[in-house]
C-alpha cells in the first residue's frame, strides 16, 4: 500500500528555508513545494515581509540532513550518518512504534544526497526532562509505556547520543504519550556498544507486552524485508549486531542498567 506522506519526501522539490544553528552537523529546515510553488520570495512579497516559519505550512516542512554537511567522526565511517538516520526510520516502522518520524534518502536534494524527515512542529520547552515526570511517579502508564519503547528503540539501534532535547512532544491535542516523537539518530547502529541516553530512569523496569510485541516484530522483519533494506544502508555486521542487541533484550525481558565507562550523552540537553 502506498503512503502518500513517504510519497511526498521521496520526490517532492524541496526548497531551503534555514539551517539550525545549533546543530553539530549541517542540518536544514526545508519546504516541499508540489502544494505550494511559489518561491520563499513570493511568499515574502505576498506578506508583505520575510516569511517565517510560523507562515509556512508545517505539513510542508521538513528537516535534510546532507551528507557533505556531515562532521567527520573517528568511530563511525565517514559520509553515513545521513543512511543512519533512514534506517533508524525503518527499525521504528518495523517495530510499529511511530517514535520516529518518516525519513528517506533523496539522491537530488539542495545540496546532494542525504536524509529528509518529517518535520515535527513543537514547543522546544516539552522535552524529555520536562514531561517524564508523570511516568516515573506512575500517574501515567500510558506515557510510562512510551518511555519503556522509546529505551527499547535506543537500545537496539545502539543509540550514541540520546540527549532529552531530541525528545519532542509533537503539536496537537490529547496527551502527551502517543504525540512523543524521537529525532536525531546519525550516531546509531555501531557494532561497538556505544550507548549513551538520558533514558535510564526505568532501567530495571520489564518491557511488557506492548513493548515485547514491538520486538518480536523487530526480529521478524529483521529475517525478511527490513533485513534486506537495511543492508541497503549499513554494514553487513552492523545489521548483525542490530539483530543480536534486539534479541538479547527480548530475551531478557527488563531494561538494563547502565553500563560502560560513558553511559550519559554530554550535554544532556
């Protein structure tokens, strides 16, 4: 079945809005324009003034990672975090998690290939340290839940960098659980063990049966298709230890404690 929101990031002409600043590799905020093809200028002229974001559409919007904007690392090839970023996408697809906004790889974007994802509109204020609160004391199983997948998720991709601001509460009505959303996963999928999160707050805590069935899931696309895209993007090995870090959690049923010299993402936030 096809999804008209993939549709539309995988060909729709992107046009650059801006860059946030305050990203350690080159990140872009774009505007896709198969809706609306007036220019940024035209849209400035019609106002009367510069557009901001507030102008634009949100449902346009989204965020390209190139992959010449990246910063070199010495402990992760060069020149793949953008892929890292899609096939993060597609472990929270294979999980049914909905953590993740949809992200794809485009060949033909602004400033050549790279990864391009839903952009979430959101208050910088609601993140993780803000609205974890009401899981731990237990006034919120929902939201509880959600944390325990999100943990899951980081732990499986081996996720290197999980601060609380790449925590975001999407725009919208209800409650806070099923509108959190997880952005930012250039520095995942090492063979190496090399997790840090802000995320321990619930280790010891059983998956339950929500977050059990998330993996069996994982495990079974693992086997088929998701396995086959995956290699698409990643190593041969780092698909491998994707598949052995999920099964270790499955097996052990409870989030670990944690665990190495450097188990905390600097800064936090």
């Amino acid at each position: 079945m096809q999804d008209p929101e993939l549709d539309r990031l995988r060909t729709a002409p992107l046009e650059v809005v801006g860059r946030f600043t305050d990203a350690s590799n080159a990140t872009l905020l774009v505007r896709r324009t198969d809706r609306d093809p007036r220019s940024l200028a035209a849209i400035g002229d019609a106002l009367g003034r510069e557009p901001g974001v507030d102008d634009l559409d949100a449902s346009d919007l989204a965020v390209y990672k190139p992959r010449d904007g990246e910063r070199p690392l010495w402990d992760f090839p060069a020149g793949t975090l953008h892929r890292r970023e899609v096939a993060a996408s597609l472990v929270d697809r294979a999980m049914g998690a909905g953590l993740v906004p949809d992200t794809v790889l485009r060949d033909d974007a602004p400033f050549g290939p790279g990864s391009v994802q839903r952009f979430v509109p959101h208050d910088p204020e609601l993140h993780y340290f803000a609205v974890r609160e009401p899981a731990l004391r237990g006034d919120d199983p929902a939201l509880r839940e959600r944390i325990v997948l999100l943990a899951a998720f980081d732990l499986v991709i081996d996720n290197a960098d999980r601060k609380g601001g790449h925590v975001l509460v999407e725009d919208g009505e209800g409650t806070i659980a099923p509108r959190l959303r997880a952005v930012d996963h250039g520095v995942t999928f090492n063979v190496e063990d090399k997790h840090r999160t802000v995320v321990w707050d619930l280790a010891t805590s059983p998956l339950g049966d929500a977050v059990g069935t998330a993996l069996d899931r994982l495990l079974a696309a693992l086997d088929d298709e998701l396995g086959d895209a995956l290699a698409v993007l990643l190593d041969e090995d780092e698909v491998e230890a994707t598949r052995r870090r999920a099964r270790r959690l499955r097996d052990a049923d409870v989030l670990p404690l944690p665990e190495g010299p450097r188990p905390f993402p600097w800064p936090l936030l």
